[in-house]
C-alpha cells in the first residue's frame, strides 16, 4: 500500500481482511504514520516505495494526483499490476504513458472510480439503451484533501467517468463555467455536455458546499431513473400503454444492501491480478475521463480569459498538457 493517508489506511484495511491477499507492507515518507497503519494490520512499515518492488505482485496507489505518474511507472517498470486512486494521473500524456508501458510489461492498470461499484449504478447500466439527458449533483463540504487539482479532477472526474460509461458517444459541444472560493483552484463547476448520439448531460461539482449530495439523473424514452449514491438506491419510472388506454406512468424504487464499494473495489483488483483479466475500470477508461476534464478546464479557461481578461492568472495554473 503506497500511501497511508486519508484513502490509503482504507485500502490497507481492506487488503489485510483478504484470504487471498498478503498485505506485505505500508509505504508513507510519514514515518509515523505508516508505522501506526502497519502496526495495525500486523505488517511492515516503509518510508520509500522502492524498498517494496523486489518483495511484491501488486500495489495501490494512493498518494497525491500529481505524484501518481512518477510512483506508477516504477511500479509497472518493476512488473507489478497496479490500482491507482483517481484520477488515473495529472496530465494526458503521463496516463498515456503509463498505459503504454502496461502494454510492453503484460501489467493491469485499475483505476479507483469506485462509483462504478455502487450496486445502483450496477443496476442502471442493465436499465438504460438510450439515454437522452442526464442530471448530475456532486456537492461536498469543504477539506484541504485533494485540493492540489481543481473540483474537476477531484470530484467531478466520478460522474464523467459513468457518464461515459453509459453513453458510449463521442462528445460534441462542452459549455463549462467554474469558480475559485476556498482553494487555488477550481472549487464549483457546473458543465454542460453534447453527444453525438443527442444525449445532454448537465453536470454540477462543489467541494464548498454546507450539504454532502451525490445524486444522477438519467432520461430516455418511456424511462427515468434517478440513483442516490449516498442512499445506494434507484428510482424508476416507466410509461406503459394498455390498448386503447391513456398512457400511464409506473414506479418502482429498489434499495440495494450497503456495500463497502471500496471492498469491492478492491476485491475487483484482486480477482483481475489472480484470473489476467482486463478490470471493471480499466486504464484505458479512465483515460477517456481524464481527456474529458481537461477539455472542460480548456473551455472553462478559454471563457475566462474571453469574459474576464484582468482574472485569467487567477486560474491560469491548470497544466492541461
């Protein structure tokens, strides 16, 4: 486990409960952190990654956004499958990069969208065939943890990734705005989504908010569903037509057992590492995400600097390339 922060002592947590899994060490530069997170699943504790890679199959990743490139190709130079936190990396080219040398090593890159393991979302990808427009509301309190990226890339990165993975059309038109409040970057942005195949997406992120709110809403003929990922359940709604009746609208709303996502997240991982199967959320996807935040940041800066010339080096540090 390559992190013992906030998310990393997680993922140790999850790892040690395995059979299958022998959780062979907890790396930190926090000396005292990673003692007390190994100490507490009967393990090592290592201040430097590189002391792991000679005694391990695979690794998690969870360190800050802009060191997962530098972690990740040791990792995979090794020969070692890798599970990297969210977003896959900083920049494009450094996810192309590490997907490239997946390829050349025969390695699994999973990336941690652990939405995609919510039993609702599950259900709804059974449900939808033709989504025409999709409402989502990511909104969450205020903490200095992944504030070294804009609300884009840390929370908003959730909903473009199902989006995505529900949609399955190349993107036509972004609309994006976006402002700084509490941090040096983007806090609020709310984002207006085009597809090829007609579908809108309208998409709202917050990390300044006094209300935690995970919500998506998805219409498509004769269906809506609407999932709450805080409760894990999902409303739906269908039109049915009797002969010679008026329409009528029926609904449903089916509320799944908790499920630690994250345990299954990586239990996920661990299965592809066991079986060489490609992963629920490959790297490759999560790519795909990656390229859709940044062109958003890309016209939410191109507007700024057309509306707002004086306040464009407010926002200026995105690092697109």
């Amino acid at each position: 486990m390559i992190g013992a922060g906030y998310l990393g002592k997680f993922h140790a947590e999850k790892y040690s409960k395995l059979p299958t899994v022998n959780l062979v060490g907890v790396i930190d530069l926090d000396k005292d952190r990673a003692t007390a997170i190994a100490e507490l699943h009967h393990t090592q504790a290592f201040t430097q990654y590189q002391d792991i890679l000679t005694k391990v199959d695979a690794v998690s990743i969870a360190v800050p956004t802009d060191q997962h490139y530098a972690v990740a190709k040791e990792c995979l130079e090794a020969g070692l499958d890798v599970l990297i936190e969210k977003p896959i990396t900083h920049k494009i080219w450094e996810a192309q990069s590490l997907l490239r040398l997946a390829k050349e090593k025969d390695r699994i890159i999973q990336v941690g969208h652990l939405e995609r393991f919510n039993p609702a979302i599950q259900k709804l990808t059974t449900i939808l065939t033709r989504p025409l427009f999709i409402e989502c509301h990511r909104l969450h309190s205020f903490v200095q943890r992944g504030t070294e990226v804009d609300v884009i890339l840390d929370l908003m990165i959730h909903d473009l990734d199902i989006i995505l993975s529900l949609v399955r059309s190349p993107v036509s038109k972004i609309h994006a705005i976006g402002v700084t409040v509490l941090s040096n970057h983007l806090d609020i942005a709310n984002v207006r989504l085009e597809f090829e195949s007609g579908c809108v997406a309208n998409i709202t992120a917050s990390r300044v908010s006094l209300k935690a709110i995970r919500k998506i809403r998805l219409f498509q003929p004769d269906c809506y569903a609407a999932v709450d990922f805080h409760k894990s359940a999902i409303e739906i709604y269908k039109k049915t037509v009797s002969q010679g009746e008026q329409p009528e609208i029926s609904g449903d709303m089916i509320e799944f057992d908790k499920k630690d996502v994250l345990e299954e997240e990586i239990k996920a991982f661990v299965n592809a590492i066991q079986t060489r199967t490609p992963p629920l959320v490959s790297g490759k996807e999560a790519l795909e995400a990656l390229k859709l935040a940044h062109d958003i940041l890309g016209t939410i800066r191109k507007s700024a600097h057309q509306q707002y010339p004086d306040l464009v080096t407010q926002i200026s540090d995105f690092r697109l390339l």
